[in-house]
C-alpha cells in the first residue's frame, strides 16, 4: 500500500453523522450482544449499582431455592408414599413446616426483588435521561436543523428504558437459568432422559424468540419519522401554545384526521408486525408443549407398568411442567434481552456523540475584554439548503458602538446574530473577537462576555424571577438584580400586579400560574439581557410586540440603558435605528450597503428606498424627512 503524500490534507475527524452511520450499518446480529449487554450493564451499574448488585443476589437465590423446594418435595412425597400407609403426623409435620417456610422465604425474596427493581428501574431511566440531556446540549445547534439528528434523539429517547430492561431481562436469566439448573439436578437424580428431551425441544422457541425481537426493532426503526409526525400533531391539537391559531383557523378537524391518517397506518404495520410475531411463538410453543406432552405420556405408562416409582414419577411430572415453565421464562428473557439489545444500540449509538462533540469543541480560553469584532468574508449555508443564509458578509462592530443590522425578512440577520454569539460555525470566513478566532475558543466562555435576546425568545414555565434570572444564571436567586432588570426593561408594574409578583408562574398551565400580553413578555426578555453583565449586547427585534410610544422610548434611551457596551440592534424597522453609529443593510444574505443614516439616505440605494417606504406608513411621519 502506498503512503499518501507528506503535503495531503489530513482527513476531518468523525462527525456525529458519521458515528451514528457506521453504528446503523453493522448488523444486528447475536455477535453484537455481549457487547451491547457489557454497555448496558456499565450504564445500569454507573446509576444504580447497590440496587444493582442486590437484584441480582435475590434472583439468583429466588432460582436456587426451587431447586430445594422440589428435593424437599420428594423427600415428602416418599414418606407420605412409605409401603402405601399413611405416616403419623408427628413425623411428617417438621417435613411440611420446612416445605412452607423455604416457600414462604422465597415469595419474601421475590417480592423484595421487586421493590429492589423498580427502585433500580426509575434511578436507570434518570441517569439514562440526563445522558441524554448531556449529548442534546454537547451538538452544535446546526445539528438541530436536520431531521435525521431529530430521529436519533427519539429513538434514544424511546430507548433510555432500554439498558435496563436488557438488565433486568438478564437478572430474571439468571435467576430463571438458576431455577432451571436446579430442577434439572432434580431431574438427573429421579429421569436423567427428560433433560435432553425438554432442551431439544427449546431450540425453536429461542429461535422463534429472536426472530420476534427483530421483527419489532424493525417495526420502530420504520415508524420514527411517521411517530415523531404524529407526536407533533397530538402537541399541535392540545398545546396551549397552538391553541389559539388552531380555533381561529378552524384546524382541528384537519389536524384530527391527519393524525388519525397516521395511526392507522401506524396500526396496520404493527397489527402486520404483531402476526409475524405470533406466528414465530406459535411454532416455538407448539414444539415444547408436544416434548412436554409425550414425557408425561411416557412417565405415566412407565409408573403404571411399575418400571419407576409412583413417588418418583410424580416429582418428575411437577418438575417437568415447573421446568418446562422456567424454560419458558428463560427463553422469553433471552428474548427481552435480544430485543432490548437492538434497541440499546441505537441508544449508546447516540451517547457517543457527546465524546465526539466534546472532542471537536474549541476549547481555548475566551477573550476576558471587548475591543472589537470582525466578520471577514463570512458564508454560511444551513443543512440541507441549497443557498448561503449569509454570503461572503464583512462588518465590524467596536467597543461602546450601537450597530445596527437591518433588512428585510429573510435576510439573514437571525442567521448573522447566531454566528455572532457562535451559536453555528461559519463554512468560511472568520469572526474574529478582538484577536480571536471565535471558532477556537470555548464556546460556553464566549457566551459569558454576550446578552442576547432572540425575537424568538422562550417563554419559560416558571416563576416571573427565573423568567428573568436565566439571562445571567448565576443571579437567578438575587432577587434585588432581578428587580433591577425589571425595573430597566419596563416590566416591573406587570410582575409586581401578579398574585405572588416574582413568585408568580408565568404560565397558567399550573396551579397559581398567570400569563402575560405580548408586549409585556417582551419587557420580561428585554430584563434578561439587562441583568447579565455582558460587554456585547445583541437584541434581535427586541420592540416587535411593543406599542410605537414604547418602542420609540427604548431605542431613544438605548445608550443611557447600555451606558459602557457594545450593542448590536437588529430590526426590520428602518425609523427604529436611524441613531445608531452604524448600519449595515442585508439583502439576500450579503452587506448591501452600510454607513450612518445619514449616509446612506444620500446615498439613495436599497436602506433609503425602505426607510422612505416605511415612514410613509405613518400618517404622522413626513415620508421627505430623512
């Protein structure tokens, strides 16, 4: 094999994209499972591992101490059958006290292993989900603009149960192999030539099992997209957020049967999935039930014949069916742990983007001061799009500045404020805080040094403090700071009205919950970015629900409220910004023109057309007025 040149570019490392490919590629074979059990296990052993260890100990003494029950059982049934008269009752009754105390023990271990279960269960399915939780926030944001990143995570989500289902599948193996390793030792000692009978006869119900098992990882495998669909539908027709929208359209009859639509086609793949996986217990069951037939068939013509013991016939006839039973649960666990394992591997599939995120992640220290910020020759295209959101955009913004970005819908300014906080990663081009490359530095770092309000800003189920206090985290429980931003945006009167003011839910899906107007969420959005102490402020369409006088007021007193930082305004309203140092004007995801506005109403380019057009609107503005 040939070396590659010494100047060759050196191949890009993995994507998670890449990751997850490779792990839907291999095959889903029994070869994959002891590794998928060791994965489950160290998940299962990393959440909950006292739980764990104790589970296990009570499964295999619950298994073993069947073992004892069927030999203290025909030690009975021999005294009970002695000559054929019945012994005293004083010399049976230790043998059936100690019958009943080792069954009475074992229903304790049993019900004590549930307890231990569910306890084990629910800490599992937390650890599995905060896994989650760490990937989902390790991505880059531009992972969330594909669908089949969307795809993944429902499945890891539909599959945090997994891990310790498979566990718990192999905990009732173990305690179910356990069980059938002491009734065959039951069994060697009374009819060795049961136990190759019975087990010859599993060999179609393992198989049947298995089969079964990928029947249904194939069934959710090609139902994601469609449930996901669904899912959004149902939130659609129930959330409070919709609503509104979908009363005043009249859309719940539409969205209802598009739903519908997509159950029914969801029931008739698993009633299809539900047959195939019938028809394989069927054939796997009806070949123990004929092996189990015929050995009692043939126990019973051997003890009527008088070849074996009546005593012994009948341990062997109970133990028969106790096994066959055991051999049942065995399989069916073995089954769960099959079927779980496929859906595991999606699951640690997803948890190994975290480490791949994490290790592509910048992670060089952030600027501690703001001088200045250079976008130079700046591209961006969003997954899947054909077009550049942004193409070859340069601007700089320097310290105390208010910049503004204005444009008409569609522009790119969103796309341009989200590079900005390094929320994406430019294709090419770089921005640049003061000296550094902000693709090199800690992302989490650089955010520190940015308040930000996005017009899409989120409406937060909770109280009116942390509605505010998520704007700087670390002052979430300072009441005084809170007041404070609230008093600066505006929004103080509206919380203080509230039944518990700052304690108030802004919500009224919980009990004690209000909402607010729209204008008065913005004011809420606006305190955020005032209550973080950030040298660069970035307020997307921060007046779009407020009235004129407000929104007139707001950007008047901008660099009173910013008094010593950086302020970069975003608006569609061109009358909005007229003050600010600079403007830069998007068309179509490139810098049409910039200047002040004076500048560039000289200019007489795309910004005064628009300026000119939107003061006209206003039967209180002169449209000649520049």
């Amino acid at each position: 094999m040939t070396s590659p040149p010494a100047d060759a570019p050196t191949p890009p490392p993995p994507t998670c994209e890449d990751l997850y490919d490779e792990a839907r590629a291999r095959p889903k074979s029994l070869r994959l499972l002891p590794s998928i059990i060791r994965d489950a296990v160290r998940l299962v052993r990393a959440a909950a591992p006292r739980e764990l260890a104790i589970s296990i100990v009570l499964k295999l003494i619950s298994g073993a101490g069947l073992a004892v029950v069927f030999l203290m059982g025909k030690n009975l049934m021999a005294t009970l059958l002695t000559d054929g008269q019945l012994p005293r009752t004083v010399d049976v009754l230790p043998k059936i006290l100690a019958v009943a105390a080792v069954i009475s023990g074992l229903g304790l271990i049993a019900a004590a292993g549930r307890e231990v279960r569910e306890i084990l269960s629910e800490t599992t399915a937390r650890y599995a989900r905060e896994r989650i939780i760490d990937v989902a926030a390790a991505v880059e944001l531009q992972a969330y603009e594909t669908p089949s990143f969307h795809d993944r995570l429902a499945r890891a989500a539909t599959g945090q149960h997994r891990p310790i289902q498979l566990v718990d599948g192999l905990i009732g193996t173990l305690g179910a192999v356990a069980g059938v390793a002491g009734i065959v030792v039951a069994l060697l000692a009374i009819q060795p030539w049961l136990v190759p009978v019975v087990a010859a006869a599993s060999v179609p119900l393992i198989a049947g099992v298995l089969k079964a098992g990928q029947a249904l990882f194939g069934f959710h495998l090609r139902m994601t997209a469609a449930t996901r669909a669904r899912n959004y539908l149902f939130e659609l027709l129930t959330g409070k957020q919709s609503a509104t929208e979908v009363r005043a359209f009249g859309l719940t009859d539409h969205l209802r049967t598009r739903h519908s639509d997509l159950y029914d086609a969801h029931m008739v793949e698993l009633r299809r999935t539900a047959r195939e996986r019938f028809r394989l217990a069927v054939a796997g069951n009806l070949a123990l039930a004929i092996s189990l037939a015929g050995s009692i068939a043939l126990l019973l013509h051997l003890a009527l014949t008088g070849r074996i013991a009546l005593a012994d016939a009948a341990t062997a006839g109970a133990a028969l069916l106790v096994l066959a039973e055991r051999i049942m649960m065995t399989v069916m666990s073995v089954g769960d742990i099959y079927e779980s394992g496929l859906f595991v591997e999606d699951f640690t599939s997803f948890l190994a983007f975290g480490p791949a995120a994490i290790a592509d992640r910048a992670s060089g220290p952030a600027p501690r001061d703001f001088g200045r910020l250079v976008v130079d020759d700046v591209t961006f295209t969003y997954p899947a799009a054909t077009a550049p959101a942004l193409r070859n955009v340069s601007l700089e913004v320097g310290a105390g500045e208010v910049i503004a970005l204005v444009g008409e819908n569609g522009s790119g300014k969103t796309t341009l404020a989200k590079l900005l906080c390094r929320l994406y990663l430019p294709q090419s081009g770089q921005i640049r805080w003061d000296e550094a490359d902000t693709a090199t530095v800690d992302p989490d770092e650089l955010r520190q040094n940015i308040a930000v309000i996005f017009q899409d800003f989120l409406h937060y189920a909770l109280t009116a403090r942390e509605n505010i206090g998520f704007g700087s985290v670390v002052h979430v429980d300072d009441l005084e700071a809170v007041r404070a931003a609230a008093r600066r945006s505006g929004a103080e009167p509206a919380i203080s009205a509230l039944p518990e003011g700052y304690r108030t839910i802004l919500s009224p899906e919980f009990s004690g919950g209000r909402d607010l107007s729209i204008g008065q969420w913005q004011r809420v959005a606006l305190a955020r970015a005032f209550i973080r102490d950030a040298p660069l402020v970035i307020l997307d369409e921060p007046t779009a629900a407020l009235d004129p006088r407000a929104e007139h007021d707001l950007f008047a007193s901008i660099r009173t409220l910013y008094a010593g930082r950086t302020v970069l305004l975003i608006s569609h309203r061109y009358s909005t910004v007229r003050n600010a140092d600079r403007i830069y004007v998007l068309r179509d995801g490139q810098i049409a023109e910039h200047g002040c506005h004076e500048e560039l109403m000289a200019r007489g380019g795309h910004y005064a057309e628009l300026f000119t057009l939107q003061a006209a609107a206003y039967s209180d503005l002169d449209p000649t007025t520049d």
